[in-house]
C-alpha cells in the first residue's frame, strides 16, 4: 500500500526589500484577482536546540495566520521539492549576509 504524503512547495517572493523564502503544503491561485493564495506554511520544530532567527521572526510573523496571500509581481518562483527546508529571509540580492552600518565615506590621501 502506497503511503499517502503531502505535497510540499518552496516559494521564493519579494517582501519589504527583502526575499522570503516559505515553504508550505497549499499553494494557489487566489480569488482575489492577481494574488496567490499559500496556505499551510511549514516551520521547524519547536524541540531544535538551536534557534535561526530569520525562521523565529518568520514563525512569529506568521503565527496564526491560516492563508496569506501575496502579489503575483512579488512572487519570483515556486517549486514543488521533495523535502522541507529551512524557511529564511534573505537580502535582496540573494545573500543571507548583512554588512555592518557604518560609514561609506572611505578617507583619501593626499
């Protein structure tokens, strides 16, 4: 007997100046003329003893929420994988890292 499992989706979309990266069981055209309509977000267990604070703000982000519905302009892809990963934010070039403020005025010698 085959074992009955869930589609699982990755979805890639723009968010605030930012990439967000959800993975979920429901993925949609919406009602609402021009959205897509996720539902069922996945989030990592809640036992890990470490903490990514980019999946944190995401869960804290998302608590609650049944269904969200994001701009079809916002979305840059979506995937059916095979496996669950990690839910993150990245920068909007792509990089999960942020450079340091400071100053952007390099001193020249005369």
């Amino acid at each position: 007997m085959a074992k009955s499992t869930k589609t699982t989706f990755r979805i890639q979309f723009h968010n605030s100046g930012k990439i967000y990266e959800l993975h979920a069981h429901e993925v949609s055209q919406s009602h609402m003329a021009g959205f897509i309509e996720i539902g069922q977000i996945i989030f990592g267990e809640q036992s890990k003893l470490l903490i990514d604070p980019a999946e944190e703000k995401l869960k804290t982000e998302f608590a609650n929420v049944k269904h969200t519905y994001i701009p079809h302009h916002s979305i840059i892809r979506i995937d059916e994988v095979e496996q669950c990963g990690k839910n993150r934010i990245l920068d909007s070039d792509g990089s999960t890292i942020t450079s340091f403020p400071g100053s952007t005025i390099v001193p020249h010698s005369s």
